[in-house]
C-alpha cells in the first residue's frame, strides 16, 4: 500500500514537468497574480509542486497533517492564493486519481493550516475567474 502515494506523486510530478515546458493556458494552469499586478507570466507549477507535502494526509496515508504542508498552504495564500483554485475546481483531484480526498484537502488541510474558513471564501470569490 505504500506505493499508492508514491506512484501518485510520481504522476504528479511528471505532470508539472509536463507543464513546466508548456505554455500555461494550454496546460490548465493559467498564469495567475500575486496580488501586486505584475506578474503575467507567472503560473502555479512550482506552487503545486510545494503542496505536495500535503499529499500523504490526503491520500489518507498518516491521520495527522504534516507542518510542512500548513507551511506551504499558509505560503500560498500569501504568495499566489489563486493558486488553490486548481484545488477547489477539482483539478488536481483529476491528476491525483481517486485516492485524492477532496474533503480532506479543502475542509482539515485548511481548518487545520488557516484556522479561518473566511480566507478561503475570500479566495474563492476574488480568484473565480482564474
């Protein structure tokens, strides 16, 4: 059973290397803002990649989630939170296959990681479009 996690992060990361060499409108992952308007081309590659250390708990491998995935959560709302549109539309789900809780990456990831619900309604409704 330990190679479930292992074969999915390794579909994964083939994935984004996939993407990396790939315009990012054609590969799904649009180019997204930090919030300062200047950054067109920026695309959420390496910020999937980062959230990979959330994978575990939510491919329901340990019960606890990792302090390097609520690390990597809080930097991404900081940093790129349109990024976690990818998660909430379900298209990392679509990559990841059916080991991907989607309920244990929206609901514990961020009750556990951003102790506010608030942050990601916010999220929601400025990145709709993204």
């Amino acid at each position: 059973m330990a190679s479930k996690p292992i074969v999915a992060s390794v579909v994964l990361l083939i994935f984004i290397a996939a993407v990396a060499v790939t315009p990012a409108s054609a590969a799904g992952l649009n180019p997204v803002g930090g919030g300062d308007g200047s950054d067109e081309t920026t695309t959420c590659v390496p910020t999937l990649q980062r959230l990979l250390s959330c994978l575990d708990f939510i491919e329901h491998g340990s019960d606890a989630i990792p302090l390097a995935c609520c690390v990597q959560v809080n930097a991404t709302v900081a940093q790129q939170p349109c990024c976690l549109m990818h998660v909430l539309r379900g298209d990392v789900a679509k990559l990841i296959g059916p080991d991907f809780d989607d309920t244990r990456a929206m609901v514990n990831v961020t009750t556990k990681c951003l102790s506010d619900a608030s942050i990601l309604m916010s999220i929601t409704s400025s990145c709709a479009g993204s």
